[in-house]
C-alpha cells in the first residue's frame, strides 16, 4: 500500500467513525492520527470479540 493509500485509509477511518471532516483530520499531527487510528482499532475490536462472545 503506497503512503498516499495509508493516508487516505487513515483519513476515511477517522472521519467516518468519528463523524470528523476529512479537513479536521488531516489538521492533525500524523502521529497524533495515528495515535486515534489505534484507540479507534482497539475499540471496533473489543467490539467484535464483545459481539463474538455475547459478552457486550
């Protein structure tokens, strides 16, 4: 995947779960998006084990 894919991935992630503009993310620091890329990822997977276990 080239950088610019990364980035835009990153960019459609944030701003589609978190209901931000594509502007307000790329006005973040890239290491301040990707620290809220992980805190997103951590949360839709212990979503997806909540879902699989019955335990949400």
């Amino acid at each position: 995947m080239s950088d610019e894919d990364s980035l835009r991935r990153e960019v459609f992630l944030l701003a589609y779960h978190l209901h931000w503009s594509p502007d307000a993310v790329l006005d973040l620091p890239a290491s301040e998006r990707r620290a809220y890329l992980r805190l997103l990822q951590d949360q839709l997977e212990s979503e997806r084990q909540a879902m699989t276990t019955g335990t949400g």
